[in-house]
C-alpha cells in the first residue's frame, strides 16, 4: 500500500481526528489512526470507542488498502515537516515508512482488522441544520454541564426536539443554562437525547459560525453529523433528563436591569477576593442600586457599588460569583436583566435582544 499526499492536505485532517484519541489506551489500537484509500479519496478515523471521526481528503497516484498507524506520532512527524512539502508513505506488513525530501520515519502499524467502528444506525430520525444555528445552541449552554457527576446524565447537553423547535439545556444541579432555536423538522412527536460532554466539545470545535446546512441523525443510542467532508459520530448517555421546565423560575418580583458590561466587570473585580473553594458573593439590592460584597478566609474584602434600575423591596441572597460570571459571560445583549424573588429563590438571567437563552443560578446560604 502506498499514499502520496501533500503535507499541507494531511495535518487538518489529522489534527481534528487526533482530538478524539486519547493518549493513553488501554487497547494499543485506539491510540492509532485508521488509514484508509479506496477510488481516490483517503479516510482517516480515529475513536475512543464513545466518538468517533472520520475525515475524508481526495488523493491522486495511491494504492487501495487500510492500515492503522500511531495518531500522535503521525501528527508530530506532519507538523514538523516544512510547508508545501510532500508526504509518500509505504506500508509493508507491519511497517511503515515515511519519506518527505531527505526526511525518513519508519513506524509500526497494526491491522486495521483490529480497528472498532462503530456501527451503522438503526432506523435514525434526520434533519438538517445549519452550523450557526447549533454552535449558538451549544455554546449558549455547554458550560454549565457537570463534570464526572454520579448523576451520570448531568455530565452532558440535552437536546430536545420537538416541532419546529430545538432546545438546549445544560445543568450541574446547581445552575441551567437554557437556549432554544427555531428550525424546520417534524420529529412526531416530541424526543430527548443526552450527548455526552466530550462529544459536545468536539461538536462546538467542528461547528463554524455558518449558514452552511449539516445533516444530523439520530438513533435510540448514537448521533451522528455530517459536515462536507467530516462524520462525526457519538454514543448518548442513557438517562433521563431533569424537568428543566420545573426549574425556570417565572417572573420574579424584583427585577434587576444594568448594562451588562458594568455588571461583567463589577462582579469580576470583586470576585478576586472570594473564597477560592466556594466563590461565595452577597448581593445586596436598594433602590437603583446593588451593592456586591465578598470575604475571604484571610479575612480579606472586596466591596462594589453598582448603579441598576430597580424599584423593588431591600433584601440581600448570595451566589457564587462564577457562576454569574460565566451566564454573563454568554449573553451577548448590551443590557441584562436579573429577575430574583427572594434569598431562598433562584435568579433567572437573560439579555434584553436574546430571551431565546435564559441563565438560572441558584443561591447560596453565606
């Protein structure tokens, strides 16, 4: 078996499908790269046996075969080679060796017999969106996924179809992130699925802010997308999802309004001086007027004074400053409400040009 190709066509290709292998297996083979060349286009294929990515590349002069070769390396040797040089690899066995110029690498393969695939989906239900659209959706919520939570179905994004609509919910038990977007399907009747954290980066990573239309299917256990040349495929988490509905709260009776950017700012800059464990900040709320105040341990204090427009009752609540920070973080409106009951009750967060996405945060005792 042999490849010719440019250095420059090969490194995109293995750089996205080199994301998804880990560096350290337990199986040898999952640390390789999937070769394969078949009517002039080459396939590489890297997975971790919960996603999986295929990239396809067109290739002129090149024998038909499939093998597997070490990801990381292949990729360290491409990156290392001058631009615009060209790459010809020679598989023999259980060796390969690649010249480029004066440059030799002799490096092991192993069968792609070995190499696990994951299988075609069973009855999946399709639709096309564009890129924009789901980038939007999933930047808008993925950071307040849990990470490694015993309540496995947390530590991803759930998206739900239903007529026409798609919504994107993220939560960790203490905060929700909430964005829903109009789009042309039929799905019957309305689904959930959970992708898992990992897929959900590679997903955002593979998106561009484009009105390029993807295809995306769905089975009972997999997603998969098409983007041009690229499959990306994913297991799904197996779990029910929480009543998101059930935790947004409806209107408050205080309603906070501030340029955003101010409220960024002030929060951040007294954030230096919190807790480094718990992140604790007290909000207290007077007319026009927030006052934001955190301690430390070292009894350190950082006091900012906030004008707002508010009009209602004097009370404080505390919350995490990191929190607030990342919501304000993804809203993209000039001005910002915050919507509050009281201490015991969550605040609900949106910008005034975007009620599509909408920030929960719970409170906190201090």
């Amino acid at each position: 078996m042999k490849i010719s190709i440019s250095r420059d066509a090969i490194l995109n290709p293995l750089q996205m499908v080199n994301s998804v292998i880990e560096r350290r297996q337990t199986l040898p083979i999952l640390s390789n790269v999937l070769i394969s060349v078949k009517d002039n286009q080459l396939s590489l294929t890297g997975t971790d046996l919960e996603v999986e990515i295929i990239n396809h590349c067109h290739i002129d002069n090149s024998e038909s075969g499939d093998t597997t070769l070490p990801a990381r390396k292949l990729l360290d040797i491409c990156k290392a080679l001058p631009e615009g040089s060209n790459v010809q690899i020679d598989i023999d066995q259980d060796r390969a060796v690649l010249k480029s110029g004066r440059s030799r690498f002799t490096l092991s393969t192993l069968s792609a017999n070995e190499f696990p695939s994951i299988d075609a989906l069973i009855s999946p239900f399709e639709f096309t969106i564009s890129q924009k659209v789901l980038k939007k959706l999933i930047d808008q919520t993925q950071f307040c996924m849990a990470q490694q939570d015993v309540r496995y179905y947390l530590n991803g994004l759930m998206l739900e179809l239903s007529d026409n609509q798609i919504i994107a919910v993220a939560t960790d038990g203490h905060r929700l992130a909430f964005c829903q977007a109009k789009v042309d399907l039929n799905p019957g009747e309305s689904r959930q699925v959970i992708i898992p954290r990992k897929a959900v980066n590679e997903i955002s990573r593979l998106m561009e802010d484009s009105d390029e239309e993807i295809t995306v299917s769905l089975s009972e256990n997999h997603l998969r997308i098409r983007i041009s040349d690229v499959v990306f495929t994913s297991k799904l988490i197996d779990g029910k999802f929480p009543d998101y509905q059930q935790v947004i709260p409806q209107k408050g009776d205080n309603e906070v309004k501030s340029p955003r950017d101010n409220l960024y700012q002030a929060f951040n800059r007294t954030s230096v001086l919190s807790n480094e464990k718990y992140r604790g900040m007290r909000l207290q709320l007077s007319q026009n007027q927030l006052q934001a105040t955190v301690h430390n341990p070292e009894q350190d204090e950082a006091e900012e004074v906030i004008e707002v427009s508010y009009s209602g009752d004097e009370f404080e609540i505390g919350f995490n400053v990191a929190y607030l920070l990342d919501a304000l973080s993804a809203i993209k409106s000039d001005e910002v409400v915050m919507q509050l009951t009281d201490s015991n009750h969550s605040c609900l967060l949106f910008g005034t040009d975007d009620i599509d996405s909408k920030y929960v945060v719970m409170p906190m005792r201090l």
